[in-house]
C-alpha cells in the first residue's frame, strides 16, 4: 500500500462507490466514513463487503457527527467528500474538523459536476451551486488545501438517456434537444472519475486547482452526438428542438426532482456551462496530466446500447 491515507465519505453513494474502488485500486491505504445504519441496507452491506475485502477499513460515524469526523480525520492525511445534495451544507461542519484537527494534506470537496464559479444556472439547481461557492469560499478563507474536481456528465445519468427524462438507454424514436444542439457537453464513465480523482490526490499540480476532466473525444455537441448514433443504430430520429425559452418553462412545469434535471439541462446544453470557458490559470485538464489513462470514450459508451 502506498501514498496518502484517504478518507472518504459518502462510500456507499452514486459516485463515492467509484472513488473508493478507484484508491483501492490505486493502493492507497482507503478509510471509509459509514454511518452504523448503512450496513442494515443489503445492497450497501454488500458494497461494504467489496470494499473490505479488498482492503477498506470502515470508520463507523457520519459528517453530521462531529466527534466522529475527528476522529476519522486523525486517522488520514487526505478527505474526499461524495456527499449527497441533501449533505452538501454539512461539509461546513467539516471543514471546521479538519481545521482542527489541522494535519489534512488535501480536501476534496463535494463537486462532481459543472464548475461552480461559472454557472450559468437557474433554479431549482441555481441554489445548490450557489451553496457549493460558498463552500469553497469557506475551504480557500481557512487556508485548507483543496482540489475541485470539475468532471462534467456522468455517462450513466446524461448519455445513457441522452439528456431525455424517464428514459435509461438512447432514443431510437424521437430525440428532445436542449436549444439548437451546437453546445458542447462533457461526458465521462463513472468509473473515470474516480480513476482520474485518485490520481490527482498526490499530485503536487492539482494543489489548490480545478481539476476538469474535459476528455477530448468526449467533449461533443448533441447534435454530433445523435449523428453518431444513427450512424450506429443505422436510423434517423425525429429531432424536437427546445428553444431557451421552452427549455425554462420545462423547468418550471416538471414536478420534483426532474426540475432539478431539466434546469441542469439548461446550465449545459443552453448556457454552455461545461465548455464555453478556458480552464485558466487555477484550472487544470485531466488528460494533460495523465495521458496514459485509459478512460472509456463516448462512441466505445454508445456502442454497448446498439
């Protein structure tokens, strides 16, 4: 086992399952923050179970439990936050840990998606990357060093379904698309992500930087996108564009959750927020740093569903 002792909390969630196999993978030495109740879900005591059995040592505690954050602090030198949405604000309470406790070498706070700080979005999400910059206004004020993972869509949530609410494979019939199709969004396997925020855990480059996991075969506009799929399907689909100003009455008239969905549809597919800006100088690009990942790309995704 080799490199920095990771925490991480949120394990058992959509994405922290992947950020713990990938630091099993990668050797670290992988703590996991899990609430006692979690082991009486089945499939999450199975998950836990994996992750044991390859190494993981479980911490039993919760980010809303303070002496418990301590305590598992004490015991890392790195934290990586998967929380859920609800769970966001109770980083606050984390951050205050790992000030205190004071020997943390890298926090990874909850992002994995659009960069906050340039956002474009309304509500409901609006809100809750709004809480995100306040997050890491509080993380850079406390002078904790950080890394902002920045990995655009999960394939399995945006290009399974091509963006299209209640469907979980791509359209063979008619395709709904956000404003005029020509904005390019980010795709990446879940798997990808964990891979490529490991590695980023003890690399001194990341240090403090925004870590975008813009891959460039998998930087595509959707209309390039539903190209290739007929191409592959050998079908043409009815294409149904939305215009900005459907696209935000959609937001309004779609019940929870799926408004959450569909003002994200917005940020991207309309406003451009995963790829209509450089990465800049507190900005690094993923495939730049570890050309020698092999990530899964968009076409390799498609070719599953044909």
């Amino acid at each position: 086992m080799g490199g920095s002792r990771i925490l991480i909390i949120g394990a058992t969630g959509y994405i922290g399952r992947h950020i713990a196999n990938a630091s099993l993978a990668q050797g670290h030495p992988t703590f996991l923050l899990v609430r006692e109740s979690t082991t009486s879900n089945p499939e999450k005591a199975q998950l836990l179970e994996s992750f044991t059995s390859k190494g993981a040592i479980i911490l039993h505690g919760s980010i809303d439990d303070y002496a418990s954050l301590v305590e598992a602090l004490k015991k890392v030198d790195v934290v990586i936050s998967a929380v859920g949405v609800p769970q966001v604000v109770d980083q606050f309470s984390l951050i205050k840990a790992i000030k205190e406790v004071g020997t943390i070498k890298r926090f990874f706070p909850s992002e994995f998606g659009n960069d906050v700080d340039r956002h474009h979005a309304v509500e409901p999400m609006k809100s809750v990357f709004d809480l995100k910059v306040k997050i890491r206004r509080t993380i850079e004020a406390e002078g904790i060093p950080h890394t902002y993972v920045v990995p655009g869509g999960f394939a399995n949530y945006f290009l399974a379904s091509f963006s299209q609410l209640g469907l979980t494979s791509p359209p063979r019939d008619k395709v709904v698309i956000y404003g005029d199709g020509n904005v390019k969004a980010v795709y990446i396997k879940e798997e990808d992500v964990g891979t490529f925020t490991i590695k980023a855990v003890d690399d001194p480059r990341t240090l403090n930087k925004v870590l975008y996991l813009r891959l460039p075969t998998n930087s595509i506009s959707t209309n390039d996108l539903v190209a290739l799929w007929e191409s592959k399907i050998g079908k043409t689909l009815e294409k149904v564009y939305l215009s900005e100003e459907q696209v935000l009455k959609l937001v309004e008239d779609t019940p929870l959750p799926g408004n959450y969905m569909v003002s994200i549809f917005h940020s991207i597919f309309v406003k451009g927020d995963q790829t209509s800006f450089e990465a800049g100088p507190d900005g690094v690009e993923a495939s730049e740093l570890y050309p020698d990942v092999k990530y899964t790309t968009v076409e390799e995704y498609l070719s599953a569903f044909v």
